[in-house]
C-alpha cells in the first residue's frame, strides 16, 4: 500500500501538469479538438448570466468530467486583460513556464535549445523543496494553433507519464470581449491505465481522503455545501491553479520587468488563499521561500544537462 501511495503522488505531480452537474457536459464531452471561436462565443453567451454570480466571487465557471480511463477539467472565465497581451504572452513557450512554476508541485521549466515544434521540460514533485534528480521529468511539446486578431488557442501535450498515463494536454483558447477583457477557456487533460487507477484509490482512501474540488454536489443539514471529491476533485483543484498562473502572469505584464516576478508569486497565493478550502497547502512565506529557491535553480541549471 505504501508503494502505491508513494506512486500516487508521482502521478499527481505530473498530473498536476496538464487548467456544472454531476453529468459529463456536452462541450467537455467533444473534446479538445471542438473549440472554436464560434463555440467560445456561443458558450460565452450561454454563461454570460450566471459569471456574474456564482460560488466563485469572480466571473468563473468550472466543469469536470471523470470516465474510467481519464479525467477532465475545463474553466470558462472572463478576465480583465487585453486580448492581445494573453495573446503575446502564451504564443511563446518561455510564457507558459512563467505560468507553470507558479504550481507548488512545479519544480523547473525551461525551453531547450531551438528545436521545432518547441518543447518545454518540465520538473514536477512533492510541494517541497526537492532535488531535481527526485522530481519526475516531462517533456511537453509546445503548439501554437491560432494566434488571430479574434482568436487565440495554443496547447501544451505529452504523449506519456508514469504508472502507464498518457495523453496529457493542456489546452487554453481565447476571444476578446472588448479592449479591456477576453474570454477565456482552460483545459487540463489526462488518461490512466490500470495501475494509475489502482495509486489513485491508494491516495484517496489515505492522504487525498478529505479533500475537496469545488463542484457543490449537495448541502448538509445547515445548509453549507458540499463538495465534489475524489477523481474529480483533483482536476478541478489543478485546473483552478492554473487559471490563476494565467491570471497572475497576465496582471503582472504591465509591471518593470524586475518586479513581475514577485508580483506573479504574490498574485498567485492570494488567489488559491481565497479558495482555501480546496487549494492552501503552505504558509506564503514557505511558498516564497521554496520559489525563490526553485526559480533561482532554473536559472542556473541549463535544460539539456538534464537527462
């Protein structure tokens, strides 16, 4: 059981990775593969109503879809940015590490060399400050499917990770709304075999037992929500991570560049501290001090003298 636990969260480190009713939803159900601009305007008008109020206390709509073999997270947001800077900073693959590392379990992001397609390595592990040579390795191939004046999507995917998962994807398309704000679709992504499925029941009946995702599937006897837990539970806690990376890197941008860098760390913690509940694993000033660490590594440790 042990070894099963310890592989669980090798899984979830790479999982980690990848950005409502109880039924899977129709547009999650299509898969990546059916986002479009049309279809981001037609979902922006069918939420438009309910952004504005809602569990959230931001303009915020999150789905997941769990099946046998794969999990499934899509965050649906308006934010307030220009279009054009979530354009400029996620056509490039240096931005996504910006948000990457942003993660707890992010160790390292680094682009190497200038091969084409362009590929990220990736360095994830335990919340923890951790040797790079304990942190499971993945390498993401970086693609940029539109980059319009009205439309924006770019993707992130790895044909593997450990305990015979694969597919990983993650998946961010864009509309602007006006000269201030865009629209904004998120999608985190993996499947499972047996032996990923067999960690994950490890985990969840030990160290992920109480916790929590965000879709309310009932109320207790005050009237309190409850929520969603188990598979599901755990790719809404990481897709939510990583729409608040976006966010902070975005709100950053107008900063010197000196000072982005703080300002995304500070953003980023403030926003998982406001949904606590499902997403606080350290004190900030421990967060800091791990990134601080971590970021002054990845300056100093060039990508291909990583095996």
């Amino acid at each position: 059981m042990q070894a099963s636990r310890q592989g669980w969260r090798r899984l979830l480190a790479i999982a980690s990775l990848v950005l409502c009713s109880a039924a899977p939803s129709a547009w999650a159900a299509n898969g990546a593969q059916a986002d479009s601009a049309p279809l981001l305007r037609q979902k922006y008008q069918a939420l438009k109503e309910n952004l504005g109020a809602n569990q959230f206390g931001r303009p915020l709509h999150l789905e997941s879809v769990e099946t046998p073999s794969s999990l499934e997270g899509d965050i649906f947001a308006r934010i307030d940015h220009p279009f054009p800077a979530l354009r400029a900073a996620l056509s490039r693959p240096e931005g996504w590490c910006e948000v990457l590392i942003l993660h707890i379990n992010v160790k390292y992001c680094r682009v190497p060399g200038d091969a084409a397609p362009a590929r990220l390595l990736v360095k994830a592990g335990r919340k923890e400050f951790q040797s790079l040579e304990r942190a499971h390795t993945a390498l993401f191939r970086f693609n940029l499917d539109a980059a319009e004046a009205s439309w924006f999507q770019a993707s992130l995917a790895a044909p593997t990770g450990p305990l015979g998962t694969r597919n990983y994807k993650v998946l961010v398309s864009a509309i602007p709304l006006s000269a201030n704000q865009a629209f904004l679709h998120l999608r985190y992504s993996y499947e499972f075999g047996n032996i990923g499925a067999m960690a994950m029941s490890a985990y969840l009946g030990s160290a992920g037992r109480d916790k929590v995702g965000f879709t309310i599937v009932g109320r207790d006897a005050e009237g309190k929500p409850e929520y969603i837990k188990g598979p599901r539970g755990i790719v809404e806690r990481n897709a939510m991570r990583y729409y608040l990376a976006i966010d902070a890197v975005l709100g950053a941008l107008g900063l010197p560049p000196q000072q982005q860098q703080q300002a995304r760390l500070a953003t980023w913690f403030a926003g998982t501290e406001q949904y606590a509940l499902q997403l606080h694993e350290l004190p900030r000033a421990d967060y800091f001090d791990i990134k601080r660490r971590e970021l002054a590594r990845q300056q100093e440790v060039a990508p291909e003298t990583i095996e």
